[in-house]
C-alpha cells in the first residue's frame, strides 16, 4: 500500500513543475463556523488544479520506451490538463480522451498544453473505455487519473505543504471523485502524525464512496449528477478505496445547492474563484456536515479552478437564489392602468431591486380582464425574502414563487 516515503519521494519529483501552493486564513470562514479556517490554494496550481503533481510523478517514473510510446488518459478536465502538460515538458506525446460534453474551457485548455483530445462518451468512465483502448491500440502508457500509487503520491505532496506550513492543523477536508487525492493526502497527513484527522466530502449526485464504505466493497453507480464535473466518477478506484477504509477518518456528501452557496461565498468574500469540486470541502464546513470543536484548525483543500463560464454564471445564480439575493415570483393583476404600478410601489416599500419584468395578456390561465406577471428581483436575504412575500400578500396578491 502507498507509503509516506512514496509521497516524500515523488515531492522530488514534482518539484520543478507544481507550485508550492498558498495556505491563506480566512477570517470570513472562520467567523462563520466558529472554527479556525485556513484555505489551501491548490487553484493557484499550473493548470489550475492539483492534477499536475499527480501527472507529473507518473510520467516521470515511465520508462524511456514507454516515454517513447507516448501516454493516453481520460479525464473531465483537470487530469486533462495534468498530463498533458506533464508530458510535454518532458517530450512526451499525449493524447487525452474527454467526455463528450466537458468544459470547453478545459477541452481548449488541454490542447494548448500540447496535447491531441478526443471526446467520446458522455462521462469519465465511457470516456476511459475509449481511452483503453487507445491504449491498447497504439501501445501508450494509460496514465489513471487516481487508481496509481504513483499518481496518488504526486497528489499527497498537497498534504507535505499542508503540514509543514501549518503544523497545528487538527482536520483536513478534501473532495473525493476516483479517491487518488484523498489517498495521498491521508497517507502523507497520517503518516506524519496519526492524530490529524481526514475528511471526505463528495457530491451527493456522485458518492460512490459512501455507498462502497457501507456495503464494505466498490459499488459503481448507475450515472452521476453534480455540478461538480471534476469529481463525477461513478466509482471509486479499487486501489484508493483500501487506502480510505485504513486512512480516511469521515466521509460524507454535500448537496448542489450547499456547493453552489460555498462557491458563491468564496467568489464573492475571499475573492477566490473554484469549480464545483473545489467548493466541496468548504461546503461540508459551512453546512457543517461533520462534528468540529469550536476554534479547531480546518483546513477546506480547494482543489481546481477551472470552471466553465457558462456553469459558472448557473452556479452563482443557484447560490444567490439558495442564499436569499435572488428571487422570481409570479401574480395576477387586473389589466388596467396603474395595476403594475401599484404592483411595482409594494416592491419599493419593500426596498427590493427589480431586473426583470415580464407582463402576459394571453396567458390560458387567467381570466380574460387579468394580466400575468412575472418578476425578477435583487433581494437582501431569507428574512427579506419572507417580508417581501407578506406585503404582497397583505395587498391581496396571489404569489407563487417560481425559483
């Protein structure tokens, strides 16, 4: 089973292309929960997420005729990223096979590194059954995203720099998708000093892990749904699932929307920008998904950066809407001069802020003399939100809330 001195070993290794990345106390963070927060920056990574370090040790440790051969992997995006910046500092040749529907901002990126992609398949794991047999077809080296003691030693230097720079850290929060990040964490973490503890958050759309940890064996699920596309794999690996039972403390899931609100918190008061994997350990803090003592030393990995800006302006819609800052309503008006107005004045008194007004005479489900109304409204909070929907309703409008 993977070792400390595996992890020690590929620090080495790693060195020269991963960044030693920042780990930054957040007043924000700690204010909020009571406990003592500090981030790990791994979206300051090359490539923007941890998968280089990863990458990096493994294609190292190839040997030169399989340097020579060339590596394929398959990945949603930051493995992607990984290898092929990997092999291309090394004069490798790389081919990565993305899911059919990745980021495009990742696709371009990965292509930019050096690498040739191809999409095939609409998840992680359709993608690594055309990766295989690329593999087998052209005699590459199959680089795996976490099921490789080599690759989870790379990812376990992110625990080296957790602990040297932070010597009393109690509890290190990482995301799990394949589990190759979290082994190589908990090994160097446990390996250095027994008592920190470790915790597995993953996407309730995605938590093979749970699932496995309780059946006692790997449990693939039938699709994933999450928002966090860098964790979305429908099993964990064989290989990392060993090291979790031995090493990992807690696991536990967090929803869509608790993710939504933890990116949105951090764009928005840390001025940190992550995907939806990387929003998932500080979702499990701010949500509180696990027990912690007032004033403990939490350390949230943010693991990768790279989101696309189409899910991004999704996510942070779904967080404001989550957190009270944004809300649709719709009613009925009688239609005649100075309803909306009226309408339009209750919604000042109540000092929310309109974006948006859509106004339906021919709506089949109202009376002929009424009007439809939908709104789209800037609001301050929860609390905001239920004053809001009182007045209206104090002034005799129906309302229904539609997101």
């Amino acid at each position: 089973m993977l070792s400390l001195s595996d992890v020690l070993a590929a620090r080495d290794r790693v060195a020269e292309t991963a960044r030693h990345t920042p780990l930054d106390y957040s007043h924000t963070f700690s204010s909020m929960t009571g406990a003592t927060v500090h981030l790990k920056l791994e979206t300051f990574q090359r490539t923007g997420a941890f998968k280089i370090r990863g990458a990096t040790n493994r294609i190292a440790t190839l040997s030169e005729a399989e340097k020579d051969a060339g590596v394929v992997t398959a990945s949603a995006g930051n493995h992607a990223q990984g290898v092929a910046l990997a092999a291309t500092r090394m004069g490798v040749d790389s081919k990565i096979v993305m899911p059919e529907h990745a980021p495009i901002s990742k696709i371009e990126a990965t292509r930019n590194y050096g690498a040739s992609v191809v999409l095939s398949g609409e998840d992680y794991d359709a993608a690594s059954e055309r990766a295989h047999e690329i593999a087998r077809e052209e005699g590459r080296t199959y680089v795996h995203a976490f099921d490789d003691p080599m690759v989870m030693a790379g990812q376990g230097t992110i625990g080296l720099e957790i602990y040297e720079d932070l010597p009393g850290v109690e509890t290190v929060v990482v995301p799990i998708g394949g589990g190759g990040l979290i082994s190589g964490i908990a090994t160097a973490l446990k390996g250095k000093d027994e008592d920190i503890r470790v915790i597995g958050v993953q996407a309730e759309g995605a938590s093979s892990v749970a699932q496995s940890l309780e059946k006692g064996e790997v449990v693939e699920r039938e699709g994933v749904e999450t928002i966090a596309d860098g964790i979305a794999t429908r099993k964990v690996g064989t290989q990392t699932f060993e090291i979790i039972r031995e090493r990992v403390d807690e696991v536990v899931t967090v929803s869509d929307s608790e993710i939504a609100v933890a990116l949105t918190k951090l764009l928005e008061r840390s001025k940190t920008l992550v995907e939806g994997a990387g929003a998932v350990p500080l979702a499990a803090v701010l949500f509180e998904k696990f027990d912690f003592e007032e004033d403990e030393v939490i350390v949230p990995a943010l693991c990768g950066g790279n989101i696309d800006l189409n899910v991004l302006t999704t996510v942070i819609m779904r967080g404001l809407i989550e957190t009270g800052r944004y809300l649709r309503l719709k009613t009925v008006l009688k239609d005649r001069p100075g309803s909306l107005e009226q309408l339009v004045e209750v919604i000042s008194e109540q000092q929310a802020n309109i974006y948006a007004i859509e106004h339906d005479r021919a709506s089949r489900d109202i009376a002929m003399n009424d009007a439809e109304v939908e709104l789209d409204l800037e609001t301050k909070g929860p609390e905001h939100v239920d004053e809001l929907i009182d007045a209206l309703k104090r002034h005799g409008y129906e309302v229904e809330v539609l997101v």
